[in-house]
C-alpha cells in the first residue's frame, strides 16, 4: 500500500515537473450558464478525464447550498438525484421537474491522487410559453362584440401576435388587440374562420402558435310563411315552423290565450328538431294565435300563426210552419259553424235557389244574420212570404255552407187555402137500366174541408136508393135510379174556416149510340179493304167505344148468316181474308157502354182480281225509302219487314237485291250493276240479314213479295255501312260453312274413337278391333274368360224403325208440320 502510495506521489511529483497535468471534472451540458423552463427535466453529467481514472475518487453534486446530492433509494424517484456510471466515472443529475427554488450553482467535485477536482454550472430557471384560456374552439354570436381568448403566461413576459387565415390582424375599426385576446366589433358572419394567437419571448427565442377555430353563431331568423292556417273540424293538420339559424334551432310551440307548452299536452306534439306541430282529432276550441319559438346558443325568436278552425255548419233549428192564403208566411233556418255559414233557401221543385234580399218583385224577402257563439258563429235566415198563394206550399231546402262543407235540411210550409174543385172534372155520370153508379167528390184545401151534398138545390138524403160515404175531403154517393127522378144535378159542396167551394155533377141516362153517319172505301186489295168511319154524335151517350161491321156475299140477303168485325176507336178499319172479284155488302154501328147503335151506312164493295202480293212495309215505320240511314256495322245490315197482303194468292217467296249506289244531282244511281246481288228467301222469312258489304258504301236495298201472279212492287231502302277495314289486295281467308265445321268435329271425334281402340286392343284385347279379329282367329281359352257376353257376340241390328226413318219439319209461318220420310232440312230444323 505503501508503495502504491509512493508511485502515486511520484507521479503527479513528476506531472508538476514537467508541467503535462490534465486531471479535469467536466460537466456535461459544458455551457457554465444554463437555462431551463420551469417544469422541465434536466440531466446534468459530471465526468472526470484523468490519465489514471484508477485515482480518481467517484464524483459528487452539491446543491446551491453546498450539500451533497445523494442517489435515489431503490423503486424511488424523487424531484432530485444522482445516478454513478462507475464505467465512464461519471456521476449523473437528474432533476425531474425543475422549479424557481432549484435555480443556482450545482458543483460535481473529486479527487485525483489526493489534488481536488470541481467543476459547477449555473442553472437559472424560466417560466415557458403557457396558454392559460386559449380554447381551440371559440364562439361568437352575430352582431354582437366577442373577444377571442388568448392568454398566454411565459418568463420574461411574452409579445403576442395575431392571424386570420395566415394574414396578420392589426388594432384597428372592427379589431382591438387586448393582453388577453382579440376584441372583433360587430360579429359578421364573414368572421368565421380560424385565428392564429402566436406568442414570442425575445429573451429567450421561444415561438408558441395556437389556432383558435372561431365559429360564428347567427341567432334565429324566421322563414316567411303564411301566417294564417285553416284546419277543419275533426282532421288531423301539421303545421310547420322554419327558421335558419346556425347552430340549427330548437323549436316549441304555445298557445297565445293560455300560455301553455303544446309539447306537453295529449292530442298536440311538437317536433324541437324540425319545428312540426301535429295536432289531432281538431276541435272547434282550437283556434286562435300560436307562437313558434326558435332558439340556440345565439338568441331566440318567434312567429305567431293564426289557426282558423273550419267547422262544417250543422242546421239546428228549421222548423214547420203554416200560413193562410193572402196572408204572411215565414221560415226560419239557423246554423252553427266556423266561419259563419252562408244560408240560403231553395224550394226543392226548383232547381235554382232565391238570393238574399227581394225575390219575385219584393214578394219573397231573405233576410241572413250572424253572430259568435262560444267557440263557433251562429247565422240564421227568414224567408218571409207576403201574400202566400197556393203554390207556395211544400218543401223548402234550407242549406248552411262555409268553407267546411255544408249542411241541408228541409222544412215544410203549410199553406192554409179554401177548398177547391179544379182539378175534377165535368164529364157526366151515366146509368142505364136503374144500374147503380157511384158520384164521386174530391175536395182540395187544408185544412180538410167537410162536404155536403145537394141535389135540385136540396139537402140530399139517404134512402134505400141513395147512399153517402165519407164527409170529406172525399165523399162520394151511390145512387141506384130505378126511378128517373134521381137523375139530375147533384152539387157537393165544400166548406173549412177559409171558406166553401162546390162542384156539380150531372147523372144522365144513357143510351146505345145513334147510327153511324158515314162510311166510305178506303184502301182495297184482292182480299182485303179498309174503310173511314164518321160515327154518330155523342151529346145523348156515353162515348163510342168500338164500331162493328157485318158482311156478306151480295145476294145473300139473311143477315143473321152474315160475318161480323169489330174494332176499337181509332184503329185501322180493315176486314181481311175477302174472296177476289167477290161483291160483298157492308153495314155498320157504333158501340158505347151500354151497347150497339143501329145498323147504318150500308156499303157495297166489289173485289178486285188476284193480283201479285201487296208492298211489304217494313217493321219500323220510322224508315223512310228516300233517306240515307247509316248502317251499325261495316259489311251487314239486317232488314226486317211486315207479311203484305197476298192478294188472292199465297206468297211463296220475297227476293232480296242490294246494289252499291251513288246520288248524283240529288238522284240515286246505281254504280256498277255487276255488283248488283240478287237472293231468293222462303216465305215465312220475315227478316234477312245482307252480308259481304263493302266498309263505308251506299247501297240500295229492296224486297219484293212473290206469288204465282208475279212480284210486288219493292219496297227500298238506301243505307251507307259503316267505317272499317277495306279490301286488300290478299283475298281473306274463307270461313268454313257450318256444314264442313261439322264434319271436320266428327272426323276429329271418329279418330279419337279409333286411337282408343287401339290402345285396348293392344294392351286388353278389348274392343271393336279385337271383336273383329276374334271372328278370324282362334282366341285362347284365357282371353275368353276375361270376355263379356256382349264382347263375345258381334253388335246387333236393334231393328229400331225409328232410328232408320228419316222425317221433316215444315214451317208455313203460322204452325209447325212433322213428316217422316225425308231428311231434316231448312232453317227450322232441329240441326
């Protein structure tokens, strides 16, 4: 140890001789003067450069107050220790968060061969750029002043700067800058954007920027809207509040009489996000003014919308009223509703109704009122009438509307009038041979008149013969006159509190009609003539009813063998079925209720010869042989016409002929007779429909009668087919006729029949095939087993005479003939 000492010795004896000593402590940082930001952690390294570290003794930090800084304890971490890097003979300081109070002079001190070593550093704190109130997100509310925070700590104090959008803000009309922000005047929405807040310590070069996004606020604005809304009565409504606002407003609403929030009520809800106001089930008490408010962060503001509830009207008084004739009537009709109804009066046999004020030259008078009434209006309307007549009375519609709906009710007005016969008639009662007869009396008024009767200006009274029923409005008498003083007048008489009227009613005796007064030959035919009559007068009788005709063969002069015809009044006068070139006497006579006149107006009539059959007359009497008629369809037309007279001989056929025309100066000419088609039909043919025609032609069409004498005139018409497809230059495809259709059916079904019996042939051994196979080959004894007797045996004749015999049907226009031995043919028959 000695020894070592000695070397030691020698060494740094032999250092200082030759002036080579560099034994040092560094500390690391190396700047003598350090300066740190408070709060901040510093690492402080003391190391020694010796060319023996061997002699040199481990390092030690001495705080400002010269104490030695000793290591942290183990798992501890206090605000200031050392740490030994045996290694590099170093000696570590570490100082977790630097505060004013550790600010001063650190010394690290050794020893090298005993020679001292130091070394210190002035540590000198200071305080770091801090944003104290310097929100990142900032709000201002347009219009008004706002300061945008910026505060900012820092020692030495630090200058502060300001920046919209990278471009330097300088004090001036609309900004201040302020030690603790930035003052915009007057927010405007163009403010909006972000604002840089730089701070800078000269001292020290310490730079600090801090972006401030600037939100600027708008309070609400309402949207223009109409501030007035009609609901009606029982619907549901949603009625929306709009207004722009940033932030995006919250909405409510309330009513204006009672204040109260409709978010909380039962049928109201409220929409704070979008504003709707939903009400249902509206009821008449829901109108009046309602306010939309609007709210943010930036202020509040409101609307107020008028509710207008419409309520449909409802009639609640329309009363039934009477007045007197002459005198004054009145009706009156009141509603309820929102708004008030508009009432007016309709009689309901007129269509239009009467307006409000003077009607008919002031003798109908609306007069309409109107009122409020709780929640609702009241009107009310009085039709007064002056100098009611009859016509007046009956039902008048009273009818409430507003823009609701409406309402209708009908209410009656009784008009009181004297009792009336002018709806009865004059016409007399007549009787014959003591038959009883009944006098009948109808009296009109109201109120109900009593009736009296009167006959030769006296009170009638009752007897066995004379009997009276009912006393009014409507009395009637039965009178039995076996004698002839109970014809005469009979005067019923009428009488309520307005007054009387009467009536006269004659009974008269009747008797058969006088003879008829004239005769004369009208129309004549081959078998039929037609004749005028002039009946007698009917001043002594009931009226002519009917007249009848008696005939016969002249030369035959026993009346009681002649034939008798009878027809009504004014029908056609025509005795049918005559023999040609006959001669036939004719008299005649009228008939009424009590019977047949004499016999008159004695006639002789000579037939003509046969003849062809009269013209036939078509079936709809409208038609006209001149005029155009525009058919239905484009390639047919049907004619339909009557059986003419047959003059003598039967008709046998019509003939049909139809040829395209064209009118040429107001004449009709035929077009082209090629075209011209002629068709026969039978006799009982009534109607014929024309087919093949051209779409939009006019053709001329005619029908004449035919029997062994010859044709009848035609009887023509003109018509022009209506619009469709015309011909192309491709023929159309032929319908079959009836009778190939039938065909094709049953050799379709007798193929079908033959498929069938194949198929059992080949998988059964059943069927006509196999039947008739069975009669050339042997069948084995299995097949037979599983044949029937009727299988096994060839089909037989059934020898049914009836099935072989063929039979036709004859139709002659009026009955039905059956023959057998023909085939069934025609139009009639049963195929």
């Amino acid at each position: 140890m000695k020894g070592r000492t000695g070397v030691a010795a020698l060494a740094v004896l032999l250092a200082t001789i030759t002036g080579c000593s560099s034994q040092t402590l560094r500390i690391y940082p190396m700047q003598k003067q350090q300066t740190v930001a408070v709060g901040k952690s510093v690492v402080l390294t003391c190391q020694a450069d010796a060319q023996d570290p061997g002699l040199v003794t481990p390092p030690q930090w001495k705080d400002p107050k010269g104490l030695v800084i000793n290591e942290a304890a183990a798992g501890t971490r206090p605000e200031i220790y050392t740490e030994t890097q045996a290694a590099k003979q170093s000696q570590l300081l570490y100082i977790s968060s630097i505060t004013p109070a550790m600010a001063g002079n650190y010394t690290c001190v050794s020893t090298y061969a005993n020679t001292p070593l130091s070394d210190s550093v002035v540590l000198e704190t200071i305080v770091a750029i801090t944003w104290t109130n310097a929100n990142e997100n900032q709000y201002a509310t347009k219009g008004k002043d706002f300061k945008v925070m910026c505060e900012v700590t820092a020692e030495p104090a630090p200058s502060v700067d300001w920046f919209k959008e990278g471009t330097p803000i300088m004090t001036g009309d609309r900004y201040v800058i302020h030690a603790n922000g930035l003052m915009i005047k007057n927010v405007e929405e163009s403010d909006d954007g972000t604002y840089t807040c730089r701070a800078v310590v000269i001292q020290t070069g310490e730079l600090a920027e801090r972006n401030i996004k600037v939100e600027v606020y708008t309070a609400p604005e309402m949207e223009e809207r109409d501030l007035r809304v009609e609901i009606k009565e029982g619907e549901s409504a949603a009625i929306t509040c709009k207004a722009r606002g940033k932030p995006p407003p919250k909405y409510s609403w309330i009513k204006a009489s009672t204040r109260e929030n409709l978010a909380s009520t039962s049928r109201f809800s409220v929409n704070e996000i979008t504003g709707l106001l939903r009400i249902d089930r509206v009821e008449a008490g829901d109108y009046g003014k309602y306010i939309c408010s609007a709210s943010n962060q930036a202020g509040q503001n409101e609307t107020e919308i008028e509710i207008e509830v419409l309520v449909k009207p409802r009639i609640f008084e329309l009363y039934n009223t009477t007045a007197d004739q002459n005198q004054e009537g009145k009706l009156e009709c009141k509603a309820t509703g929102r708004p008030a109804p508009r009432i007016s009066f309709r009689k309901r046999s007129n269509q239009e109704p009467f307006v409000n004020g003077p009607n008919e030259n002031g003798r109908i008078t609306i007069e309409t009122t109107s009122h409020q009434t709780g929640d609702q209006m009241q009107s009310s309307a009085i039709m007064t009438i002056v100098k009611v007549n009859r016509s007046d009375d009956g039902l008048y519609e009273c009818v409430a509307e507003n823009d609701g709906g409406e309402a209708r009710k009908n209410g009656h007005l009784t008009v009181h009038f004297k009792p009336s016969f002018e709806h009865m008639t004059n016409v007399p009662i007549w009787s014959w041979n003591g038959q009883p007869v009944n006098i009948s009396c109808i009296a009109e008024s109201i109120p109900n008149a009593t009736i009296k009767w009167k006959f030769h200006e006296y009170d009638l009274v009752e007897s066995p013969h004379v009997r009276i029923y009912g006393s009014g409005p409507i009395s009637y008498v039965t009178v039995t006159p076996i004698d002839r003083a109970l014809y005469g007048i009979y005067k019923c008489i009428a009488t309520n509190k307005l007054g009387e009227d009467e009536h006269i009613i004659q009974l008269r005796e009747a008797f058969p009609p006088a003879a008829v007064v004239q005769a004369r030959q009208e129309t004549i035919t081959a078998t039929s003539v037609s004749f005028n009559i002039v009946g007698p007068a009917e001043d002594m009788g009931p009226p002519i009813l009917a007249y009848t005709s008696q005939y016969k063969e002249n030369g035959n002069f026993d009346w009681n063998l002649a034939q008798n015809r009878t027809w009504s009044v004014n029908s056609p006068y025509i005795v049918e079925n005559l023999k040609p070139m006959y001669t036939y006497d004719f008299r005649f006579a009228a008939v009424n209720q009590v019977g047949a006149g004499p016999w008159g107006s004695p006639l002789t009539v000579i037939m003509p010869r046969r003849s062809p059959p009269e013209l036939p007359k078509w079936r709809d009497d409208k038609l006209s042989s001149e005029s155009l008629i525009h058919g239905k369809y484009a390639d047919r037309y049907e004619l339909q016409w009557r059986v003419p007279a047959h003059n003598g001989e039967p008709i046998d056929m019509y003939e049909i002929s139809h040829c395209p025309v064209l009118k040429v100066s107001g004449e009709w000419r035929i077009a082209a007779e090629s075209q011209c088609v002629v068709e026969e039909l039978k006799f009982e043919a009534i109607a014929y429909e024309v087919r093949g025609l051209q779409p939009d032609t006019r053709y001329r069409m005619q029908v004449r009668a035919h029997n062994v004498l010859g044709y009848s005139l035609p009887a023509q018409l003109y018509i022009q087919t209506a619009l469709g497809v015309g011909r192309s230059d491709f023929a159309p495809p032929q319908l079959l006729s009836s009778g190939a259709i039938i065909g094709v059916a049953l050799a379709g079904v007798f193929i079908c029949l033959i498929v069938v019996d194949l198929l059992l042939f080949c998988f059964r051994r059943q069927g006509v095939i196999a039947t008739l196979c069975g009669r050339r080959t042997k069948k084995h004894s299995d097949d037979e087993a599983k044949l029937g007797r009727d299988e096994k045996e060839p089909l037989k004749d059934t020898g049914d005479d009836a099935l072989k015999r063929n039979s036709s049907i004859e139709f002659d226009g009026r009955r039905v003939y059956a023959t057998s031995g023909g085939p069934i043919i025609g139009k009639n028959s049963a195929v």
